[in-house]
C-alpha cells in the first residue's frame, strides 16, 4: 500500500477494505476463505507481514473471530471477514466481544439465500442479523458502504468507531461492492483521521471496567503488567461475575448506552433534495446508488423527489427520517431482501405514512429500468 498513497488507484472494493483496515492501524488478521469475501484474505496474506502485521487462516469462522478478539485483548487492531453461513458463526462471539468491550472490526460480504444459499449471488438480507443475530441486549454499529471509496472510508471509520468506544463493529457490503472495481483514492498518513483506543496509566481499586464520563470502560491490554479478569458474564467493575440485580442492571444499560451517549458519531447518512420531497426513497448500500439517478429524473419531471441513504445502518438514523416525514408522505424502499429496512423504515416514520417496499431476491441487483419501473407504478 505505501507505494500508492497519495493516489487514485483502480481497486476492487475487496482490496480497497483491507487497504483501509491497514490504514486504519489494523496489524492482526484472523479468517477462513469464503464467497465473495476471499479477497480481503488474500490481501492481507500478502501485504499485512509487509507492516510489521500477522495474517492467520484458522480453521473455521468461529476461530477467526475467537483469534481476533484475543488479539484485541492483547492491544491489536483486529479484523475477521466472512460471508453468510460464517457470519451466522460469529454470532456468539460476536456478543462475547460485546460483552468484553473488545474492539473487533467483523466484515461480513452479503450474499444471497439462507443457508449455503447462492454463494455467487449479491443480496441484502443480514440487515437484521447484522445487529440482532447474537442473543441478549448488546451494543453493535453497522455501516454499508455503496462504493469502493467506501468500502476504503468505511472500513477506517468502522476502526475509529470501534476504538473508540469499545465494541464490535460490523462492514456490511454487498458481493457486489465487494468485487466492483472503480477509482480509490488512498489517502496520505495522516489525512484520515485515525483513532486508538484510550489506554489509562493507573485503575482505581483495580476497577478495569469502570466507565469514564463518556460512558466507556477502558480495561487494559493483556501483557502489561495488569491483571484484568475478562468474562463473558454479567459482571461488576472489577470484572468479576455478580448476580445482584442492580449490578446486573447496570452493567447492561451502561454496555448498551453507549450506542445513545454516542449518537453524533453513530449518524452518518447522506441525502438528496429531501428538503421539500414529498416521495423520497430509502435505500442502503449499493442498492441506493440507482435511487439517486431515479430521484434526479422525477425531480426533472417536476416531482417532489429525495433520496436517502443511511451508511451506519444501525443505530438506524430515525431521528432524521422523522423530520423529513414532516413533509414526505410517500417512501420507497428498494432492497436485495423481502423487506427488513421497509418495516424499519415504517417504524421511524410512522403508521400514517406510505411505505413502499421494492424488492428482489434472485440473486441480481435492482436495476434501473426495473427499479424505475415499480417507482411508476408507486405514483400511479
């Protein structure tokens, strides 16, 4: 990657994630080969030994996030990506990185169908197992990157987000976007900004996991000479297992509030002509790339039209959506699934507004002209 910072380079999306997890600081790689989410293995086999970095194939999913979180641990930028069925893998370790408060950065290629499914297909249907596949209350942040500048942007922001407040963060591209090939601009060392974890000097009475001001424990790296006790139970701030109720309860709204103390970092959308739309369109990842070319023709056609297009999915911008309901009261949601933003989307704008759903699960992407096409039938 040294060779082409500073340049706009042709990269497939694939590539383009891990040269962002490089950026990003990211010096430990866990993973098992799987379609369409090879690449970025591969990529990190060859260029991660380059920065002084570890590159591990293990031998199933649920090795690779057990292995990045052992990293994390020991003081490592972490990541593991995956496709469907190894996904559905990570999911308890998932919430055990939650419950840790490790940072671990969780790729996950979307395909299509349950089960093996159609591993060559794009889809869209991990929406919701991106943020409730593991059990119990946890906090977990979802981004979608649409482009192969954002699956760069994106992954660097995922590392940010996930130092910084401690907890898994998911990237969740389409096999599409995965292995698209378009202009990448890489930046220069210190033109992104890059975020590390806050490591404190000392601990109160060994309190590892007390939270500071911002509502963020900071337990320190393995090997330092603390002696931190890491467990997956409910457990006080000295790390220990309790059962009393009122710790219990604290120790999970204080997990999960970090998700609402940090709303200002966790939003993150972009929209277009929203301002006066009466009919916006909602979309993520790369199926909202053709809302943006639809809602510029309707807007020539003289009809109210915006777009919007969430790129941290979860926590899900609802904010935003209730204002522009204020005016809109048609929304269209295109997606590779049968509909799990179009019930999100619903919630956030109320029963009182027309939600459309368009939806494919074949495997292909909404195109255009089909897309296009159920738009029309919407306003008829």
């Amino acid at each position: 990657m040294g060779g082409a910072k500073g340049r706009t380079v042709l990269l497939q999306g694939n590539e383009a994630c891990a040269m962002g997890a490089i950026y990003a600081g990211c010096r430990f790689f866990g993973g098992y080969p799987i379609t369409p989410s090879t690449e970025i293995a591969e990529h990190f086999a060859r260029k991660l030994p380059t920065v002084g970095g570890v590159f591990i194939q293990m031998e199933d999913e649920i090795a690779s996030i057990s292995a990045i979180i052992g990293a994390s641990l020991a003081g490592v930028k972490s990541m593991t990506a995956t496709s469907g069925p190894g996904f559905s893998l990570m999911q308890e370790n998932l919430g055990l990185a939650a419950v840790l408060e490790a940072p671990v950065v969780i790729v996950n290629i979307m395909r299509s169908g349950a089960s093996t499914g159609h591993p060559t297909g794009t889809g869209q249907a991990d929406l919701m197992q991106s943020r409730w596949g593991t059990h119990g209350d946890h906090p977990v942040v979802v981004l979608a990157p649409a482009t192969a500048q954002e699956m760069f942007d994106l992954t660097v922001k995922a590392f940010n987000i996930s130092e910084k407040l401690r907890l898994p963060v998911v990237l969740l591209p389409e096999a599409v976007v995965g292995h698209i090939r378009e202009a990448v601009y890489i930046p220069t060392e210190g033109e992104m900004e890059v975020l590390d974890r806050k490591r404190p000097d000392s601990y109160e009475n060994l309190l590892f996991f007390r939270r500071d001001e911002n509502g963020v424990a900071h337990p320190p790296d393995l090997g330092t000479g603390h002696r931190p006790h890491y467990t997956g139970l409910t457990h006080d701030e000295d790390g220990f297992f309790t059962a009393e109720p009122g710790k219990v309860n604290a120790f999970t709204v204080g997990l999960n509030s970090k998700l609402e103390l940090h709303s200002d970092l966790l939003t993150d959308y972009r929209e277009d002509a929203v301002e006066d739309a009466e009919i916006v369109m909602v979309s993520f990842g790369v199926t909202a790339r053709v809302c943006s070319h639809i809602t510029r023709s309707l807007r020539k056609k003289g009809v109210k039209a915006g777009s919007f297009r969430p790129r941290i999915v979860w926590p899900f911008p609802e904010k935003r959506l209730k204002q522009i309901a204020q005016n809109a009261h048609t929304f269209i949601v295109p997606e590779l699934n049968l509909g799990q933003m179009r019930s999100t989307v619903q919630c956030a704008v109320g029963q009182d507004k027309r939600v459309v759903g368009i939806n494919r699960v074949d495997g292909t992407m909404l195109t255009l002209e089909r897309t296009l096409e159920e738009v029309k039938k919407v306003l008829n």
